[in-house]
C-alpha cells in the first residue's frame, strides 16, 4: 500500500464522491488528501504544487468531468516529463471496451468502478502501489 503521508489528488465533479472518496481514504489512515472538482481546476494546482517540491503522488479521477475529463488530465499528465509516470487510478462508471482501450493507451494504472466500496479502494489502491514498486 502507499505509504500514509502519499499526497493525493481526487478529482471528481460530484461533491458527494469527492467527499466519499476523501472519506474512505482517511479512514485507511492517508491524511493528506486535496479535492478538485474538475480536471481543469486540478491540473493548475497539480504543477503548483510540484514547482513548489510538494508533488502530488497519486491521482484518484473520475472519468467524466464537464471541462477537462479524466481521460483529458490523464492525457496532460503522461504527456508531461515530471508526471509521466505519476500513478493515476481511473474512478469511472465506464465499462465500454473501446473507452477502456483509450484510458490504457494512455498508460492509466488502475480503475475504480463505480460504486465501490472502501475494500475495493483498498486492493486497487495496493495492486497500483505494486506494480509502481516493480516498476
């Protein structure tokens, strides 16, 4: 699992699941946890705080956002040198085949679908610290 001082990023434009997805990451002991509620308002804040050397370590998204989506911040941030291999974990409803292929292409590392519960969280939050670990 991420180590519990791992500065993280949810971005989400429902109030609700930002606050559930806050809530279920402080309750598996991860305090230092930023809200945004669209790609858009994160991206700004995302290289803020990595030119101020307190870079984010995880990105927890939601996948359809009305500004900049998840797929779009996804995009900038394997595009970006510092943050190419930033984990990023896709929060989505979305299980279409060819929507899936997209997020992959782009190197997503794991996905959350919706609804979840904080077990699941848990086990995606594992398996992408694993496999950034091996990598």
């Amino acid at each position: 699992m991420f180590p519990k001082e791992t500065k993280i990023a949810v971005v989400d434009d429902m109030s609700t699941m930002r606050k559930l997805v806050t809530k279920h990451l402080q309750a598996l002991g991860y305090e230092n946890v930023q809200a945004f509620d669209d790609g858009a308002v994160a991206w700004p804040e995302i290289e803020k705080a990595h030119s101020a050397g307190e870079p984010f370590q995880l990105i927890i998204s939601d996948w359809n956002m009305p500004r900049t989506n998840g797929l779009e911040l996804l995009s900038k941030i394997r595009s970006t040198k510092e943050f190419a291999h930033l984990p990023f974990i896709m929060l989505t409803a979305e299980s279409e085949d060819h929507q899936v292929q997209k997020a992959n292409l782009l190197k997503v590392s794991g996905y959350i679908k919706k609804p979840f519960t904080p077990a699941t969280l848990a086990e995606v939050l594992d398996g992408v610290f694993k496999k950034k670990k091996a990598a």
